[in-house]
C-alpha cells in the first residue's frame, strides 16, 4: 500500500518536470526576452489576485452568487510554473516580497490601533466603528497575502523551486555520463 502512494506520488511529480522540461528551455530561448524581468510582475499580479479573491467570498454571503469564489490556487500554481521555466525563484525572492507585504500591513495595524488608543477617551461611535471595519479589512488582506505566500511555498515544491535550471542541467548531465560510465564496464 505505501509503495503505491510513494509511486503514484513520485509518478504525479514527474508529470510536473516533464512540463518544465519541455517548455523551460522555449520560455528562457531569445525569442522571449521579454519576459526576462516577469518576476518583477508578481508582486503587483499578486495584488490583483488577492483583491479579486476577496471580492469573490465576500460575493459567496450576497444573494447573487455569480462570480463568488472560496478559493483559487490556479493563479498561484501558474506563476509557481512560470517562476521555474524562467528560472526566476531567487530573483523573486530578492524581492522580499511577502516580507514586505506583512511589514506594511504590521505597520498599518499599528496605526490603527494608535488611533483606537487617541479616540478611546471620546465617546465617537462612528469612528469607533470605522477604526473596527479597518482593523477587520487589514486583517482579511494580511489573511489572504498570508495564504498565498503559503500556496506559492506549496507550489514550488511541486516544480523543484530549490533547483536552478542550471542544477538540473548539471544533474542530467552526471547521470549521462554515470550510465554511459557503466555500460562501459
């Protein structure tokens, strides 16, 4: 039993470097230079994703559900691909990006929260109200960034994000020359 999910789960990886082995090297070929910089992209493709996906379950509470959405990995797992066949995770990550984005929404909840501890001695409802709805909207965008770092983290698994294309290059290479090295002997 655990031999087959090992195999059925080592056969489900090998469909995922078959993809990147036939496209990475079109995607990275001269013809398409221009996507040589598409990491520098993601981070706002990665604001339009969670705007969009907010915008989606909070339609799954409204009467009119088209267009509701619970969850979307497909943006997720498509620039997990596309970082690979361009060979652009370490660039990426030079970007801190969702480091960033956890430090801008720290500071602004600290903000929030500075001005809860200023108003607390008035009696203003409405702004007491609005500094809440702040806190909650903060905390649903944290939320969502916070979950597709995690998905992003999940998908590269799935394409080798630890290996470069030159890695895997080197590796392909030495397992050549090991099986030309034996049918020598």
């Amino acid at each position: 039993m655990t031999e087959a999910l090992i195999k059925q789960f080592t056969e489900g990886t090998e469909y995922f470097r078959m993809l990147v082995d036939v496209f990475g090297t079109e995607f990275r070929s001269q013809k398409n230079m221009h996507l040589k910089n598409f990491f520098l992209i993601v981070p706002a493709l990665t604001i339009s994703f969670v705007e969009h996906l907010i915008a989606g379950k909070e339609k799954i509470n409204k009467r009119n559900k088209i267009g509701a959405a619970f969850t979307d990995d497909g943006f997720v797992m498509g620039v997990a691909y596309i970082l690979k066949l361009l060979d652009q995770y370490h660039e990426f990550d030079s970007l801190h990006w969702f480091q960033s984005v956890r430090a801008k929404y720290a500071t602004d909840m600290r903000a929030v929260t500075q001005q809860q501890k200023t108003a607390g001695g008035r009696d203003d409802d409405k702004l007491d109200q609005t500094l809440s709805l702040t806190t909650k909207r903060l905390d649903t965008y944290l939320q969502e960034f916070n979950l597709a770092a995690y998905s992003l983290g999940s998908a590269r698994i799935f394409f080798r994000a630890d290996r470069t294309a030159a890695d895997e290059t080197l590796e392909e290479d030495q397992k050549k020359e090991a099986a030309s090295q034996g049918l020598r002997h």
